[in-house]
C-alpha cells in the first residue's frame, strides 16, 4: 500500500498563528502532516538564514497524521532543519502560510511566508506559499482554505516543474470568484517611514509605506485580479537570471 | 555644472567590515558616495525587513564626497531608510558589498547582500551586489576592487534596465581573467546542519552545509566560471514570475 502524502507545512507568523492552525486542519484529509515552524512572528524575513548563532526546535505535539515543531529558527531555517533533521524521506509538498497579510506583486521578495517556498522549491518539494490579504489575528481562513486545498491537491496530483514555486493570494471577502493565474505586479513602496522617538528623545523610525504599483498596470496583474475579487496565482521560478539582458550585457561590460 | 553621480554603498557584513570599507575607497572617484550600512554583521539576511521594532542610525564619518552612517536595521532597511531619510535625490548607483564569501547560484535567494541590490532595483536605482570568494576578515580584495569599479563605471554610464540588477562575483584569486556573463547556476545545500549541544546538554544545530550542483552542469553557469578563475556576473530579474508556465498552470487548475 501506497505512504500517504508527506506534506509539510510552515508559516512566518508562528506556529500559534490562526492561519497556519487553519491549514493543518484544511489539509488533513491530504495526507500526513509535519508542521514545523518558527515559535514566534518573523513577519518580513524573506529568505534569512540564521548562521551566527545555532537554532533549535520542540515538539509540540503529535497524534496519528500530525505531527507539530515549533522552532527558534526563520522560516528558512524551519524548511531546511526539518527536511534534514525531521522527516525521513522527501515531503510530497510544502505548504507555507496561511500568512496574515497579502504577499501579492514585489512582497515576493520580502515575505517570510514565501521564503519557506522558495526554499522548499529549491530542495525539489513541490511548494506553495499561502496569504490571506488580511492582517488580523482573527481573519476569516474560510475561503482561503478551501481554494487552498483545491490548489494542494492539484499540485500533489500533477506536481510542479523543476525550479517553480506558487504564491497564492486570497482576497478578504466572503466569496472569492476563483483563482486566477497571475504576472507579480511591478511597484515598490512609499513613504516608508514613520519618525518616532524613544524614551531619550532619539529618532526612531517604524517601517510603513503604501505600494506606487507601476503604470500602466498589466491586466494580468496579481495585484489587479485580487481587487477584482479573484484569488491570484503566481508561478514563480528560483532562477532569476535575466535571460533576455544576458547578451547586451556582454557586449556593454567589453566597450 | 552638472552634479557628480550619487552613490550609494551599502552591505550586510556590517560598516567595520574591511570588504566595504576598500569597496567605498575604490570607488571614490567616481562620484559623491553615502554609505549607509548595518552596524554589525546580517549575513544570510537576504530581503528582510525590520517591522515589529524600529530602526535607526547615526552618522559615523563626514567629509566631502563622503558620509558614513551606520544603521541597527538590515541591508534592505539600510537602502530603505537611506533612500527615504538621507539622500536629496535618487541615487544614481547602488553598489552592495564587497561581501565577504560568495554569493553565487541559489546564494542570490539568501545573501543579504544581494537583498540590498534587490531593494535598489525596486526603488528604480541602477544595482551591484558585489561579492569575493573569501570569508576572511583580511580578505585580499585588489582583483575584487579593480573589476568592481569597471563595472561600476559601466552602469554609472549605461544604466541597467529596470527591474534587472547584477550580481557579481569575483574569486579569491591573485589574477582574475576577465568578467564573464553567466546563468545562475542550479542545486541545493545538503548535510545543513551539524548538531552540538548546548551548557545544559539540550541539542542544537548550527547551519553548515556543502553546495550540490545540479548536473548537468551549465557552460555558461557561475559556479563553473569562478573555478575557471573569472569574476562571474548575472543578471536578475525583480520580476520572478515564470511566464513559461503560466499557461499550463491555469489550465491545470480548472480541470
């Protein structure tokens, strides 16, 4: 008899999060679960490594199907210390998130949710990062769960090629239209900083800022499709060479 | 007259580092340089963020054509706040680095160094990673120096396209061949962990880990052209979206 799926599952929020809570149970019925994540937020930590000092993991909980860890680590660290040190072959799928917060158009880049993606992609898992475009510590997972595990269950089905990774973005409404391919925006953010000062009357500077999203916007846009009330599906790849440039760099670094 | 060209340095092995210090001295000539970095090494921080604490910096050094600051965030928060806060116009280059060790194939995902590059290119500004095949405080960076500045006269003159940043390695070597434009190469770490314990016998893991390059191997890949002792340089693409798959994707959802 075939093993059931290994799937693993980690998020940047913690493993206390409602959003990654919410995943396991939506993808019980998927198959065997190994969650491993960080014990706290770490929100915004892209594809950190911790390599200065050493990381460490517990065990939370276990029962027929799950299995809970709850590590010092980044996420990164999570993706890489439990298909090193915990599972004891390949998981089948990596899933990362439910993110409290979307991750939709250049948040690629920073979001500690799809660092775990990357990472499980480049160890060859098939791997999807998940966020809801809602940042409350109660938001409703409803339907991003179920188009979730629409999209969990294709991937353990078909697979994904070599090198791809998925960032799925559900909107925050009551019902999402279905999920829609997308290009990742192009944009950056403004104004991000708001001056404080600390109890010495020093500056201090929170990170904030609104997204200037590139015009014209591209109607395939990931960013576009969620405010239409779509979830977004954004393929992305690990190799980030830039092809197309490769030959007039040559020629330009020569003059 | 018009205004010599603004540059900003930054990196994530921290601004005492010898690597930042020789990369500012090289390029000095070509232009007014702000150099805004950590204030201690964030190595592996790759595009993180600093959210749930605030940042600051203090300015260290200033003298014409030059002003050092040093910063508690990450190099990403570096570039952000420097843009943000410091500079009265947009830089004209971003160079990050010299890193001490390599950050070649997959190591674009993890290195904060490149995280910086990154975030230059997203807020539109021409960007260099730049990085030597060396860890050692003392490292030797004359070959690294001389090509970096080539390089950076190059862009100053040209620019990049937008969304498109450089990634540029050079070996540890006393004779560098020449530049070469390359393909990030494919793989992953194995063996990532060694495990030792802490004063109370409790087990923790320290990041290590050997680079297993996907076979076969690329002609024009990185890695292989830093054995063959040249300085390697992609190009990268802020955009990730695999445009290939797109297609494909959608119509493996909706079956």
């Amino acid at each position: 008899m075939k093993d059931k799926p290994l799937i693993l599952i980690t998020n940047d929020d913690g493993v206390n999060a409602k959003g990654i809570k919410e995943l396991a149970e939506c993808l019980r019925e998927l198959g065997d679960l190994v969650v491993f994540a960080p014990d706290g937020p770490r929100s915004g930590m892209s594809s950190a490594l911790t390599s200065l000092i050493p990381i460490t993991y517990t065990l939370v909980k276990e029962e027929p199907g799950l299995s809970i860890y709850s590590c010092t680590g980044t996420p990164v660290d999570c993706v890489k210390l439990a298909v090193n040190d915990i599972v004891d072959r390949k998981p089948d799928l990596l899933v990362s998130g439910i993110n409290h917060g979307g991750n939709m158009a250049i948040c690629v880049h920073y979001s500690g949710t799809m660092g775990a993606a990357i990472e499980g992609c480049i160890l060859g898992i098939p791997s999807i990062g998940i966020s809801l475009t809602d940042y409350a510590a109660d938001a409703d997972f409803d339907e991003c769960c179920r188009l979730g595990r629409k999209l969990a269950r294709r991937v353990l089905k078909e697979g994904l090629p070599k090198g791809t990774y998925l960032n799925l973005n559900v909107p925050s409404i009551p019902h999402v239209k279905d999920i829609k391919v997308c290009r990742q925006a192009a944009g950056h953010f403004i104004n991000e900083y708001m001056r404080s000062e600390n109890a010495s009357g020093d500056p201090v500077y929170w990170l904030t800022g609104s997204f200037d999203e590139a015009k014209p916007i591209h109607p395939e846009n990931d960013t576009l499709a969620l405010n239409d009330g779509y979830a977004s599906l954004v393929p992305c790849r690990i190799d980030v060479t830039d092809y197309d440039f490769m030959q007039k760099l040559q020629s330009m670094i020569k003059e």
